[in-house]
C-alpha cells in the first residue's frame, strides 16, 4: 500500500510527464513510431534534400498531369505520394543491401520483404489512381481554356536536315539556317505573348 508522501510524489512527477502540449510538440511526438514511413498517409522528408526532390516530382508530375478540380487535385496528390513512396522504398532496398551486403533477392531479412510488400502496393495505388484521375479528366464537362500551353502548330512545311536550305545559299539546310531557328516552343511562347 502506498504512503500518503508517495502518493503525493506520483501525482507531481506526473505532471512531468503528461505529454506534448504545443502543436509543434504534438505533431513531433506524432511521428515517435515511424520506422520506414511506407505507409505513411503523408510524404516521409526527413531533411531539405527530400524536400526538395518531392517538391520537383510534384511540379514534374503537376506540368504533365495538370489536375484542375478538386477530385483531379486529391487523386494527383496520391499519385505523387505513391510515386515517392516508390522512389523511397527502392532507396531504402539498396542502403539496405549496401549495409547488409547482400542481394535483396537471395536474402531471408524480414524488412526486404516489407521494403517490397510496400513497394508493391505503392505501384498499385499509383496505377489506380492515376487511371481515375486520367478518366476524371476525359469526363470533365468543359475542359479549362488556358493559352500557356496552346500546341504548337507549324505554319509552313518543314524542311529536311539534308534538303537544300531555303535561303538559296546553295548549302544544306543542316549546315546553312537550322542553327538559327527558333525552337517550337520558343515560337510557341511568342504566340501566347501576342495574345
């Protein structure tokens, strides 16, 4: 049976130890059990490295994709974390292999089963979503009308590499005024500037 002192004790040790009370404090403790962060609801970046890199896929993936509404924008999001989880878990495969020094493929270590139990099911939510969010975007009603990414289309023929140069210079077209055309996308940024 414990003492009345003891009691008293208990009760002003436990006030040391009730837990985070800021958010910053909340949300550290938070991630007190993440080991791989495979599974994680959220992109696992440990340091500004990982933060940039997943900043780069978002915007790589954001330029191709081009989610427009809520619906396209969630299931983007999880294509983006899908596709890191991918990128990480390969990562974590071979620093593993490295620091174990074997073949993922010939050892019994639990965790390169787990590494590939979470790869595997990153590329299936990857392929999920991105087949919904292309169907979403085949589906929506009116397409949003944006002139900063209006095809290119050429105005006239194309000449040849090797076909004689337009100019009449006598010389191939390779050798003569290829250098000095414009890319198709610089011509193409030129038409949206005079719009």
């Amino acid at each position: 049976m414990s003492s009345a002192a003891q009691i008293e004790a208990n009760r002003a040790n436990a006030q040391f130890s009730t837990g985070p009370r800021t958010t910053e404090g909340k949300a550290a403790s938070a991630s007190n059990s993440t080991k791989l962060g495979l599974y994680a609801k959220q992109a696992v970046l440990l340091n500004e490295t990982d933060q940039a890199e997943y900043a780069a896929l978002e915007s790589a993936y954001a330029y191709e994709l081009r989610p427009y509404t809520p619906v396209e924008q969630t299931l983007f999001s999880q294509v983006v974390l899908a596709a890191w989880n991918i990128q990480r878990a390969n990562r974590l495969e071979a620093n593993l292999a490295l620091t174990l020094g074997v073949d993922p493929l010939l050892s019994d270590d639990l965790n390169f089963k787990r590494i590939a139990n979470a790869r595997n099911r990153a590329e299936r939510n990857f392929h999920k979503c991105l087949k919904e969010l292309r169907a979403s975007q085949v589906a929506r009603p009116n397409p949003p009308a944006t002139s900063q990414h209006k095809p290119y289309t050429r105005t006239e023929p194309k000449t040849g590499r090797n076909e004689p140069c337009p100019c009449q210079s006598g010389r191939k077209y390779k050798h003569c005024c290829l250098e000095n055309e414009p890319t198709p996308s610089a011509m193409a940024n030129d038409d949206n500037e005079g719009e």
